[in-house]
C-alpha cells in the first residue's frame, strides 16, 4: 500500500462510512488512531513509530481498562450527556489496539484488503461493527466476528499466568481479568477472551496460536527462549515465573527482544506488581538491570515504573520515599550526563527526546549537575537569551527552577505564560507552575483558573503539576471542595473540562482514607458529565492504597538491602 492511499483510506473511513450511532463511536475513532500510526509509518519509516505506539496507544489503553470503572468498546448511550465521557482511552486507544491486534494475526495486506471491500460496499451508508468484522472475515477466510466480538462488547482484558514443563516442552497457559485494584470477584471474570498469543522463539514469532479457553497447554520448539506477546501486539498483560523473567532479561541483553519487547516486559513488570502478582521488589530488581539499555522507548517505560512506585508511596514515610528517590538517581544520573544535554542543529528527533527525558528524570532525582546547568539555562533564557534552552528541555528547566527556586522565578515563568510569543511557550510556562511547593505558590498557582490569565480551554493546565507533589495534591483537593459551585457554574457537563478538572483533584491521592472522603464529598451531588471519571479516580486512588499496604514493607526491605536505607 503507497502513503497516499493510507491516507485516503484514512480519510474516508468515517467520512465515506460512519457509525450508525454513538455506540460506534470507535468505528470512527479507534480506527482513526490507528490509521495515523500507520500512515505515519509509511511516511517517516525512520522514526519506527510502532515502538511509540507500545508506550503511548497500548499503555493508555491497558492503564484504563485495568479499571473496574472502565467501558466497552461499543457502550450504550443512553443519554446525551454520556457521549462526551466516551471520548477517552478505551474508544480511541484500545479501540486502535483491537485494529493492531487484527492486522499482526491477519497480515496487514489482508486487513487492507478486508477494509478496501467494507469501504465499496457501505459507501455513503452507516455501518456497526459486525459489518467491519463481516469484511475481514470475508478477506481473510477466518472468523473474525466470532473472535472480536468479545473484545469489543466486554470491558477489560485478560492477565495470563505461564507455567512450564521443560520435559514435556509445552507451556499451560490461564486467563483471568487484570484489575489493578487487584481485587478481581468471580462474577467479573466470567469472559473467555479469544488472545493470539505471539509466541516469539529462536525461529521467530507463531501468530498462529490463540488461547481460546480458560487455559490450555501448548506445544513449544524451544523452552530456553520464548515470549509471549511478541511485540505487544496483544491487549492483555503476562505473568511468568521469577525464573523465566530472569530469563527474558538475560534474552534482552543478548539483542534477541525487539524494542517493543522489552518496553512490554518492563510495563507488565510494574502493572503486575502493582496488582499484587509479584513482589514490588521484584519490579525494582527487574529495574535495576536496565541501566545498560540503549533504546529511548525502553528507558520511558523503565522511568515510568520508577515514577508509578513514587506516586504510590507518595504520602508514605519521608524516608522511603527519599530512598526511592535515590533509587532513580542511580538509574538515571550517569544516562543523563553521558547523553548531555545539548543539542546539535540536525539532532535525531529520537536522541533529542532520549536526552529531555534523562534531563528530567536525573533532575527530578536531584542531579547537581542538571540542576546547575537548569538554573544557568533559565538565567540566560530571562536574560533575553531564547536559544539557552531548547524547546525539548524547557518543561524540565522550568520545573527545576520552581522545586529548587522560590517568588523570583515564579513570577518569571508567569510572565512567560501572560506573554509567551507561541501557545507552546505559553502553555509550557501554565503547565510548570505548580511544580512551586511552598503553600503561598501553591496558593497563587490555584486561584489562576478562571482569570483572563488562562484561557477556557487550559483551564486545567496550571493544575496539572500540582498533582505531581503531596502539597500540591492536597491543595488541589482542598481548592476543588471550597470552588465546587463557581466550577460547575463555569464547566458545563455537556463539555469534557469538568471530567478532567474532577479527575485532577481526586486521583493523586493513594490512601485507603482519601478514596473515602472522596466518596463522602460527591455523595448526592449531580454526577452528569463526569460520573466515569469519578469513579476512575475512586478506583485509582484504592488501587494504590492496595499496592502501598501489600507492599510496603517489601519494598523497604529491598531498599535496605541495596543500601538505600539503614
């Protein structure tokens, strides 16, 4: 298939043909989503988006759908105001994520040429999903009605748990729904969902095995080197033996795991332990090991499991908590200062984001090296110097300065969000503020919805760093409760900047308590417009609650052992 007619393909699917009601949503949307990977695949191949796409479709999809507030695919509208909540993860990201999934197991030539047929034959008509399905049944001689249906019409995914027999060469594989509140009930796991399972070996990947029952053992040429998964073009999480993740990481170093690959096991490593499967310990051994990878896309996944512990622990002991901060040290400090942090003319976009996203995490870690070199940047930026610091870096200095500075640079980088030349640079600047923690900043921060200073469609934008630090966590609580009535009065529920604003000032918290009190203040309120986010946030907030009681101790006691703790 040429560029061009990716994107003409691209453009009539929803245009040509679209959804025959709301409940269709991800005809449209979720194809869409996944249309604009592909095509960019296509035209930029270099940028290998498809390795993104683990990090950013995927994720978004598996971190909402692990929800027991989540949706289907397909939900029934009822009401009008339910449509705007639809608009999120589930409809666009897994909705491209069943469309990825269908591609790998069919071939994409196939897949192609299935949607070619459903285009000529509902053209200028409404459809539903059965009619996409009939099409790439019709074009790939399998029943893809009778394997979709399931994904589309029933919320959630599955986690499947692999034991081996050597002797035998075979592994028995066993679904169940993933709940990251980890607290799954037999009525919620009743779904047998048909999973292709990718199985990569020596010889390369079999897309041709699916797990199309509670469990089943399946025949392997090799059990010294296997993965399931391959590519993570499946929607579901897996969980192996301590032994086999050894395993796979010893795989990793030795080149036979694709990038995917291993962003894939580092994501499954931290949900999974995050859900109660393995030891959170474990996690952070796992973590450990990566300090020689090379690939961008891996280190995102490897900083972000380091940064979901820190958010779960956030409200625990201060001494922990530094630990873990230390822990991050240790992972990113000598990544950052070997990469640098300036930038060449022609930069390779992928360095360039390699190099911010070291930057950041050993700044937030503390590097004194990053922090001085933040600081010098900022100096001769304000000083009228706009090439000190490079767009891909300004998020980062901006929000060093606010942690480490005080009144001064706060007023400075407001300024840059009254005047800014660019939206970027305004919005860059609205977004940092409340990294400030002292509570008269935190104060200054919060009173800015509503002014002319943001407009109404940033509203949230000063409020999203907040949520990143205990005080600011807090305050946004705090703010949320005392303008409940001038926030509902501005933010319709017929928008989506309510569900968000909502979802801001609940879901950072991570203690049993917080969930509770939550509850309490919304209690007999009107929920229209944001009733799902409220509950994800609820489900959030509890899941790390779980996380923090199961594990605490735990991870104290592998932070004492690598001598992050006396």
């Amino acid at each position: 298939m040429t560029s061009l007619e990716a994107s003409l393909i691209s453009h009539r699917f929803g245009n040509l043909v679209t959804m025959d009601f709301w409940d269709g949503l991800w005809l449209n949307e979720g194809f869409a989503t996944w249309m604009s990977w592909y095509s960019c695949n296509h035209f930029f191949p270099e940028w290998k988006v498809w390795e993104s796409y683990v990090g950013d479709s995927l994720a978004a999809a598996l971190s909402l759908d692990s929800l027991r507030s989540s949706h289907p695919i397909e939900v029934p509208i009822k009401r009008a105001e339910e449509v705007n909540q639809i608009f999120d993860a589930i409809s666009y990201r897994k909705g491209s994520c069943i469309i990825r999934t269908i591609t790998a197991y069919i071939g994409e030539e196939t897949f192609m040429e299935g949607i070619r047929q459903y285009l000529k034959k509902h053209a200028y008509g409404n459809t539903e999903t059965n009619d996409l399905w009939a099409a790439l049944s019709d074009a790939s001689g399998k029943d893809i009605a009778g394997m979709m249906d399931t994904w589309t019409r029933n919320v959630g995914y599955p986690v499947l748990t692999v034991k081996e027999d050597e002797r035998e060469k075979t592994i028995h594989v066993k679904q169940n729904r993933f709940l990251k509140t980890a607290d799954v009930k037999p009525e919620e796991d009743q779904t047998i969902f048909p999973v292709v399972l990718g199985l990569r070996n020596k010889h390369g990947i079999d897309m041709n095995l699916m797990l199309t029952e509670r469990e089943q053992t399946f025949k392997v040429q090799d059990t010294d080197f296997f993965k399931l998964n391959a590519n993570h073009t499946g929607i579901y999480r897996t969980f192996y033996s301590s032994e086999r993740l050894e395993k796979l990481g010893q795989a990793a170093k030795k080149g036979l795991l694709s990038t995917e690959d291993r962003m894939g096991m580092v994501a499954d490593a931290s949900a999974l332990s995050a859900a109660g499967y393995q030891k959170t310990s474990g996690t952070l051994a796992l973590l450990k090991g990566f300090t020689t990878e090379d690939q961008y896309l891996v280190w995102s996944e490897v900083v972000g499991a380091v940064s979901s512990i820190r958010a779960a622990w956030q409200f625990q002991d201060d001494r922990v908590k530094e630990a873990l901060k230390a822990f991050l040290g240790t992972l990113t400090f000598k990544k950052a200062e070997s990469l640098g942090w300036t930038y060449a003319d022609d930069e390779d976009h992928i360095m360039a984001q390699f190099k911010a996203l070291m930057f950041s995490s050993a700044g937030v870690a503390g590097d004194k090296e990053v922090i001085a070199a933040a600081k010098s940047m900022f100096e001769k930026y304000k000083a009228g110097d706009k090439s000190a610091i490079h767009p891909n870096l300004r998020s980062s200095v901006y929000a060093i300065v606010l942690r480490t500075g005080g009144e001064s640079e706060y007023n400075t980088i407001l300024s840059f969000a009254s005047d800014g030349k660019t939206a970027d640079e305004r919005n860059t600047a609205l977004r940092a503020l409340g990294c400030a923690r002292s509570p008269a900043l935190i104060k200054r921060t919060l009173s800015l919805p509503f002014t002319d200073v943001v407009r109404d469609q940033d509203t949230y934008l000063p409020l999203s760093s907040l949520r990143t630090h205990r005080q600011g966590i807090e305050a946004l609580w705090e703010w949320l409760q005392s303008e409940w009535e001038t926030i509902i009065k501005r933010l319709p529920p017929s928008g989506t900047m309510l569900a968000t604003i909502v979802q801001m000032c609940t879901s950072g918290f991570s203690r049993t308590e917080d969930a509770d009190k939550i509850k309490k203040f919304f209690e007999g309120k009107d929920h229209t417009g944001y009733d799902r986010s409220l509950m994800q946030s609820i489900d959030s907030v509890t899941a790390k609650s779980n996380w923090v009681t199961r594990d605490g101790s735990d991870v104290e006691g592998w932070l004492k052992s690598e001598g992050y703790l006396s």
